[in-house]
C-alpha cells in the first residue's frame, strides 16, 4: 500500500525499510515526494480513508502527516551522529477544509539545534490554497547504546 | 472494525451512523468509551496498525484521537441548536511513549463558548502514566440552510 | 516612552491615539516599524526592563510583541468594515536567548479569514539569527452597535 | 513595586533575590501566592499598566505570567541539582477578557522528566470564572561549569 521514495542524505540512505506497509503512515498514505536539506514534501490522497463522515478531511490526518514527515526527515539527518528522533510537540491549525484531490504539504526546518529541531509545515489543496499549518518540534537525543 | 457506541445526550441522539467504518476514526481504531456532558473518554488499542516503524505510538494518533473526540463531543452537543462543529487548532505534546496495551484518552470542556469550544485532553498508557496531552480548539458555526 | 508610527491602510487611519504609554505596549518598549499589508516589522530594545534576571530577554516578551503587533495590525485591517480583532491563541517557541541590542519581529499574514486571521512572526537578533517564533490567531468579530 | 515572596522548597531558598524589581516580572507586577510542589499560584493587579487601549488585558500578560510563573518554580525545583530551566514554548488561549481586578493564576505541573517539564496553568477573574489557559513546556539542562 505505501511508496516510501528511497533518499540519501548526506551520503546516508534511509533507515526505515521494515514492512512499512504495516505501520501508522502507510494507513493513511502518507508519499514522500522531495527530501531535500531545506525542504520536505509529501502527499496524501483524499479518500473516505482520510475524511471524516460529513466528507472533509479529518484533522488527525494533517497532524499526522506532519509529524511523520518532520520526524522522518530528522530522524535521517541526524542517524548518522548515532543519534534518535523523538516527537515533542505538534501544533496544527486549520484553516480551509479540503474534501478532495490531494493534501499537499511542505515541511521547512526553521530551527536544527543540538537538541531540538523546529519544523514549519503548510498544507495546501490542488488549487495551491493554503489549508492548514503545523509547527512541529523535534527532540534529538543520544541513540542508547551507540 | 469500529465500534461506534451509541449515545444519547440532552435527548441528542448521536448523528454518525453512515459507514464509519470507512472513515478515518474507523482506520485506526478509535472506540468511545463514555459521553457524558463533563468527560469524554476514549480508547484506541495498539497495534502495528498505530506504531511508527521504530515500535512506538505514532505522535499523529495522538492528534487524531484528540481531533476525533473533541469534534464528535462538541458536534453531538450543539447539533441540536442546528450548529456544526469544525476544528480550529490541536496541539498535542508528547510525554513518554507507549508501545504496547491501550491508549486511554480522557476530554474535558475547559470552555463552551457560542463560537468555540476549547478541550483540554488527557492520554495514559494501561499504567495509568501520562503519556501526552492535547488542546483541542473547535469553531461552532451556522449549520448552513438551518 | 513610547512611539507608535502613524499609519495609513487602505485609507483607514489608525485609531489608538489614546495615552498608548499607559498601556502594556508601551510599558515594554513596542515600536512598530513598517505597517505593510502583507508584513508588519516592530522592534523592542532589550534593557533590564525586558530581561529576566539571569540576563536574558523573558520568554513573555516575544509572546506580548506577536499578540501586540498582530491585534494592532487585524485591526487596523478590519476596522474600517466596522470589525474588532480580538486575540483567540498566541504560540511561542523559544529557540536561542537574546540577552543584548534589539528583538527585532516580523509578521506575515498567513490567513485572512472572515471570522479568523493568522499569523506567522519571527524573530531574531541584531545578527539576524533567528530566535522565537509566534503563531498568533485573532477573531474578527462584529463590533457590537456598529 | 514588586512583591516577591520568599519561598524554600526542599530545602533550597529562592535563588533571585537581585532587584528583582527592574526586570520584566516586576514591571507589569507579578506576585507569587502559594508556592507548593504540587500547585503555583500568582495574581496580577489590572491596570491600565496591563491593559490594551481597548481596556481589557493584553493576550501578552497572560503569557508573561504563565512563562514568569512555570520558569520561576521550575528553576527552584532543580537548582539544587545544579540544574538551570530555560523556557521552550507557550501557548496560550483566551477565553474571556479581563478588565477590572485581578488576574488569578495556578499553575499545576503535568510532567516533571529529566529533559522538560510541562506545565498547565489557568486563568481566572474575581469571579473564579476560568479566562485564559497556558501550556508551558520549560527545558532542564545542566547549569555550564556545575
């Protein structure tokens, strides 16, 4: 069911090939498209899957998206100090339903510290409406026993 | 897969019935636990279906939880002064991961205001530890043709 | 102490004249600096006043000049469509103190909704580094008699 | 002006006894209450000091409080393991404008790790009616050269 598009960053490939299919992101379709160092796209298509019963997107989704995309992308640039990813906080707000098409977002690190790392994230619709934002917050800790 | 438990308040009878099980809620898993006007409490039990590759809770079923109830109690509570519910910011933070058992959510109304409501949500792992928080901001709106 | 710029929006004059340096605005040292449509600039010079006593700038300070310049700058928007502006969430994050010379704030209107408007604001230092980020939502609201 | 009451907690005496009253919590008039493990609480005094021009508080005082309040308490709680608590995000959501008074605060601390604390601070008037809410979240790291 899930696309994770393979990437090389920084001469490390990404670590997450393990039935992924199975896990939360593949549930809801969650696609990789760009990962760059300064910007992280993904997509998601607008089925019943993702809405909720009177025919929007459910909330959860955008949470969701961002908070995969933003911990994956992390999570990759930081593997190869042997250190770990691990979600602090998610602040999504939404501003324009979408009820079919795509969720498009895009995710830009504001902030990559020694500790914490700060995303920004925007939504948008087909039509390049902006839909919703999330912020993101990333911990970066000490990989156990590396 | 779901398991929408009916609910009657202020002789609101619930207004959910249709194919829930294809919708989002359904997709991973959200089950309601009670309604009652001053708590609302769910629960969704973990599975690979609900976990990031790495073995813990994905950050966004959190989210999606908080969304869902909070949506669902505010809708069944204003539906009957023909008004709609619509979410307006989630902002959940994560505390100690879960990995295994049930995620136990408990909502509570800190304000209902005639034009939003605000949700103060409450996640525990089997333990009965804190393991994440959300504020779940909802607009009640003009039911449109009411 | 304090010195508001005058500014002149869609032909609409701003309407704060009234004894602004007894106000919170001016307590601490706001000064807008640009007033544009799609961008508002403000800055505060960082003394004891504004300080925490371990020397750096108060986390409270970045929280006030977001809510301060984003109510201002709604409502000089929305005021001459005989609208009020009045805060409904501010959302900081701190990412590197600032003990010495200026905050210096921009914000950008992320939304311009009928009932809602929101808010991106970043701040840095005189390096240019950035330093806290506020995401402000403000209601639009009738103003009652007009 | 301020009013900073002496507070020893396992042990360990308040640490910021240096004019305390030519910095930011003095200057729009915080006042600690109770300081217990478990519950802080504050009060403001409403003046035009704290005020919009519009005459109710401004959105910014209640987030200096919260972040005064979570900082001040966090720091004496782990002082004595040579640890410093630096602020890391606030989100705070207004419910109700205040305008004559006081502003009452409690701040209950929802998770004391060994990296972040949470804090959940509300606000309320003379009524007891509850105004605002604020999610602190403050960092503990090692104090430099300890």
């Amino acid at each position: 069911m899930l696309l994770w598009h393979a990437a090389v960053i920084n001469n490390v490939m990404m670590l997450f090939p393990v039935e992924l299919d199975q896990h939360f992101d593949a549930l809801y379709g969650l696609e990789l498209c760009e990962m760059g160092e300064d910007r992280v796209t993904a997509r998601v298509a607008v089925t019943d899957t993702v809405r909720q019963p009177i025919g929007i997107v459910h909330g959860g989704v955008y949470a969701s998206i961002a908070e995969g995309v933003c911990s994956i992308a992390t999570s990759v640039a930081v593997v190869g100090d042997s250190k770990l990813a691990i979600g602090l906080s998610n602040h999504t707000t939404f501003l324009r339903p979408i009820s079919e098409g795509s969720i498009h977002a895009a995710a830009v690190p504001l902030h990559r510290g020694r500790t914490t790392w700060l995303w920004d994230v925007r939504f948008s619709d087909d039509g390049g409406r902006l839909c919703a934002t999330s912020q993101v917050c990333i911990a970066v800790r000490e990989r156990k026993g590396a």
